[in-house]
C-alpha cells in the first residue's frame, strides 16, 4: 500500500476527533444560549437546533473518518496483535458503525413533544455503550502483553476504567435531571476521544 494512503488512514482516527472538537465548538458558539455544563452534545443536532446542517455536516465527517480509522486499523493491523486485539477492533468498528445512525434519528429538544424519532436516538446510545467500554477493554489486555504496545495497553484499560465511571455518573444524571448533565456527558465522550487520538498518533509513529 502506497505510504502516504497508510498514513492518512492511520490518522484518519485524530483527523475524526478534529471534526467532533469543531462541531462541539462552532455549535456551541453560534447558539445563543446554549450551555456546556447543561445539556448534552447531541442537542447540538436534534430537530430544531440551530444550524443543525452544518453541526450534521460536521458530525457525518466525524463518523465516516471515526469508520475509516477504525476499519483500517483492523483489516491492516490485526494480523500483527494480540487476537484480543482483533475483537477490540471489531468492537470499535460495530461502535461507529452504529453511531453512524445518529444522524436519521435525532435526539428530541427538551420540552418538545417526544417523537418515534427521537427515543430510537436514546435505544441508539444504549446500543453503542458496550461496544464503547468493550473496545478500550478489549485493546488494552491484548496490547498489554506486546512489549512495543505495553504502555498503550495500560493506559487502554485506564481508559476502560473511566468509561465505566463516567459512563455510569452520566446515566444517573440523565435519569434523575440533575444539573451539570452536560459536563460529566462530556467527561465520559471526552475520554473516548482523547484515547482515539493518542492510538491513532501511537500507529503513525510505528507505522
């Protein structure tokens, strides 16, 4: 494979993370009124945001690149891991995959009158919180044993670990409406995003 092909895939992963960082950003900034601390990132794209096209432009990006990345890594790399390795990265594939849904199915605004539309975005996310604590889980015990991949392997599980807290605070505040949703919302989706980038970065660097 050509080497510049190569290494756009394998930063496919951080190029991702850019267009959720400017879609979180740019959507945030241009509503007026709109609070990080309070409400969740995908109100961002729910039927009648504002400038809701271009956060689901920005988003779409997101999730065909988060595809590519996660795709690439697994038909290319597999082979030279762990097989715990290979079924992280199927895990992280089925992820994408299903997060690439979100956008036919957006979230409800909050005093709005609930929509078909809108609880299949809430059964949605149920069905991409395994794959997102499996996927960190399952990399990190199989890059744990690999001398070349033992921090990463580590820092994977980490990862792993603060999904499942983070995860697990977000649900309790979304189901009892307490204040602050947005911010351990973006704690939990935050940690995934940060460990995509640095795997991303650590497969360029020993390319």
């Amino acid at each position: 494979m050509n080497l510049l092909v190569s290494d756009f895939l394998m930063l496919s992963g951080m190029l991702a993370v850019v267009f959720y960082i400017l879609h979180v950003v740019l959507g945030g900034a241009k509503w007026k009124g709109y609070s990080h601390l309070h409400q969740p990132i995908s109100d961002l794209t729910a039927s009648g945001a504002p400038n809701r096209t271009l956060m689901l432009t920005l988003t779409t990006m997101y999730g065909l690149l988060a595809l590519l990345f996660a795709v690439s890594f697994t038909i290319l790399k597999n082979g030279e891991h762990n097989p715990l390795v290979l079924w992280g990265g199927i895990s992280f594939i089925l992820l994408h995959i299903v997060s690439v849904l979100y956008p036919l199915f957006p979230q409800d605004l909050p005093g709005t009158k609930a929509t078909l539309k809108g609880r299949m975005h809430v059964y949605i996310t149920a069905i991409i919180v395994p794959f997102t604590i499996l996927t960190p889980f399952l990399m990190g015990f199989g890059f744990i044993s690999e001398p070349q991949w033992h921090t990463f392997g580590i820092y994977s599980i980490i990862t792993g670990i603060l999904i499942l807290i983070f995860g697990g605070t977000t649900a309790v505040f979304f189901v009892k409406k307490l204040p602050y949703f947005g911010l351990v919302e973006r704690l939990n989706i935050g940690t995934l995003q940060v460990w995509t980038i640095v795997f991303s970065l650590e497969l360029f660097l020993t390319r």
